[in-house]
C-alpha cells in the first residue's frame, strides 16, 4: 500500500464493501466513466431524433430502444458492481477503462444501427464492456471467498448470455436466422440478461450500498436530462439556421427548459437510499424499472430536438406526430416514476390519481395539435408538469422514504 495521504492504490484485496459504509459517494472513476455514456447517448438521441424528424418516429423506436438497453444495462452491471467491490487500485481501473473503451466503440457502430441495421460495431462494443465485467466478476470470486459461488455465478452467466448476443449476431448476418425472428431473438437475450442477476443472487446477495446507489441513478437522471437540452439545442441550432426567430421557436425552447425543470424536481423530490436500504428485497424491480424512465428522457430529448427545429423550417413528420413525440416520453416518465417510488417508499410521492389524471390529460394534447400548433402543444405539457409539482408540494405529499421522516420539498 502506498504512504497515507496518496491516492496511489496498486492492489488491495477485493472484498465485499460494507452496506453501512458512512458518507458512501460517487467515485471520481465512476464520474468519468459516466462521461463516455454521454457519447452513447448523445448519439442514440441523435438518430432517433433523425426518424422522428423524418417521420419514420415507430419505425426508429425499436432500434433505439435496442441500443438504449445495451448502453443502460451496460452502465447498472457497472455501478452495481462497483457498490459492492469497488477496490479503485490499478487492475479495477484498468479494467474499468477497457469497459470505456468498450461504450466508445459501441457509440461509434449506434449510426449504422440505426439507419441500416447494422449491429455489428454495437455488438463489438457490448463484448468488450461485458467481458471486462466477467473479469471484473472472476477477481472477486478469486478474492473474495465468502461471495465465491455469487461472483462465479455473475462471470458465468454473463459469459452464456454474450455467447447468445455473438450467436444471434452471427446467425443474422449469414441468413441462417430470418429477419422476421430479430426482435423475439433480442426480447429472449434481454429476458436473459435480467435473469442473470436473480440468479446469481440467489446463494448469496452482494453487498450494495443503498446510498450510493440512489446516488448513480440520480447522476445517471441528471446525464440524461442534460442530453435533452444538447438535443433541444441542435434543434435550436437548426431553426436558427434559417435566420427566423419566431414565437413557436421561443415558446418551445423555453417551455422545453421549463418542462426539463419539471421532471429534475419530481425526481428528486425523494432520497430513495433510506428506502432502498429498508427494502432492499424490492431492488430489482426499482432498478429495473429505471430503464423505462431513462429511455423515456433520452426519447425525450429527440422529440425536443424536433419540436424545436421544426419551428424554424418544415420537416417531414406530421404535426401530430411530433407533439406525440413530446407527449409519450413524458406520460412514460411520470407513471414509471411514480411505480419505482411506491416499491421504497412508505408514502407515496404523489397521489396516483393526480398522476394519472396528469399523464391522461398529457398524452391527449397532441391530438389538438393541428388546430394549436405544436408549440401550444409542448407548453401545455410543461404547465401540466408544473402544476403536478406544486400540487405535491402544496399537498404535503411528498414524504422521505422512511415513515416517521420530516417533510422535503
């Protein structure tokens, strides 16, 4: 070990970290990880936006989803790996940057899936990232006897489900498998992948700090966000290329901000680390959960992205589709949130009624885009939002997940 006060760690131990480790935080290793997801993203909200723009917006759904799971699943392997056995000496770091490289690559291949199905590069980037993860798995079941059998049962299954990713890639790319069976063959690799940590958890639970965790999906929520106003900016960018600045243009870039606004606060109305740490039985489903509420801001920030650049110039997707392409996320977003909440917490956030009521009345403004516009359209869904935020704080509704907790606003 090196002298105290260094920050120099060339090996220590691998063991299981405790679960009531005092002021657990984010690594700087795990901050700059999180960077090369912003690429992944960035581009999988690029393309998206693209075929909404090009009203191909449920045709470019299912690929973007694709490639969202493989970019999401990627990073909670990682950061619930890293809750448990994050040693941050020179092989963990090493390690950690070959599954950097790995999102790299597979940010570089998300153009040529996206446009013409071509998953080759993605599926060269998901191997590398996986792999580094299985050697990242093989050290602690090497280090750490007593959660021997659970690490090799993660390396183990992790290596089975990549053989599957490779076969399906390789029976695809030769004809042997009809195009027709892509999509089952993916949602079957997928129930899989999800099947893996249940599995694997299930002779012994790794020891996952529940504060810290709380914390990466709150960093990872604030990553996405900050996607949305990259995508609204490009298309800020490309309305301005036309040299107009018109109301719609105004009107929707700063009800998209205020919109954006609008979901950071009710995210993070709740600390859900105490409530993860009381029911840490209903962690999968929490954490799994999360998918639909990050796929839903990066789908999200594609649908800005088009609102905005419409105003300024004409593009192919019909009106409506575009304030569904607002809507939807949105909708999405606001019920998943309230799901995963309710799971840790004793109190619910927000009455389910007035969610439902809010996403009800969301998903049904688009249909009156072609008599107000698409900027009347993108407002009126960020006032919903704004009104479901001080309904919730007016109401005293929002609760820590602890019963007996102080209200937080």
């Amino acid at each position: 070990m090196p002298p105290t006060g260094t920050t120099i760690r060339i090996r220590v131990r691998m063991s299981a970290r405790p679960t009531d480790e005092q002021h657990r935080v984010s690594s700087q290793l795990e901050l700059l990880f999180d960077l090369t997801f912003v690429v992944a993203v960035a581009s999988a909200t690029a393309q998206f936006a693209h075929a909404v723009a090009g009203g191909h917006g449920l045709t470019g759904l299912v690929p973007f989803l694709q490639v969202f799971f493989a970019i999401w699943w990627a990073w909670m392997n990682f950061t619930w790996f890293a809750s448990s056995y994050d040693t941050d000496d020179v092989p963990y770091r090493l390690l950690t940057m070959v599954q950097m490289a790995g999102v790299l690559v597979l940010a570089a291949g998300v153009p040529a899936a996206a446009r013409q199905s071509d998953y080759g590069v993605v599926t060269l980037g998901y191997l590398i990232m996986r792999m580094a993860l299985v050697a990242q798995w093989l050290r602690a079941g090497l280090e750490d006897p007593a959660s021997r059998r659970t690490a090799l049962r993660y390396a183990a299954g992790i290596s089975l489900v990549q053989a599957g990713w490779i076969l399906r890639f390789v029976l695809q790319e030769t004809g042997v498998l009809h195009t027709s069976f892509g999509l089952p063959s993916f949602i079957c690799l997928v129930v899989l992948e999800l099947a893996v940590p249940r599995w694997a958890e299930r002779v012994r639970r790794t020891n996952w700090h529940p504060h810290h965790i709380a914390e990466r999906y709150g960093l990872f929520t604030i990553i996405l966000l900050g996607e949305s106003v990259l995508a609204a900016s490009r298309g800020v960018a490309g309305a301005l290329e036309t040299g107009k600045i018109s109301g719609p243009f105004v009107v929707i870039a700063v009800s998209g901000l205020v919109l954006l606004f609008a979901l950071w606060w009710l995210y993070f109305l709740v600390e859900a680390g105490e409530g993860l740490s009381d029911r840490r039985h209903r962690s999968f489903l929490w954490g799994y959960g999360h998918y639909g509420i990050f796929a839903a801001l990066a789908a999200l920030g594609a649908g800005l992205e088009v609102a905005v650049e419409q105003s300024g110039h004409e593009v192919q997707a019909p009106s409506l589709a575009l304030g569904y392409a607002v809507a939807v996320p949105v909708g999405v977003f606001l019920t998943l949130l309230w799901a995963v909440n309710a799971l840790v917490v004793a109190e619910p956030i927000t009455h389910p009624v007035a969610v439902l009521a809010c996403v009800a009345v969301i998903v049904s403004l688009p249909l009156a885009t072609p008599w107000i516009g698409v900027a009347a359209v993108v407002a009126a869904i960020a006032a919903v939002c704004v009104l479901l935020v001080t309904v919730t704080i007016a109401t005293g509704a929002v609760r820590r997940p602890r019963a007996n907790a102080t209200p937080s606003v």
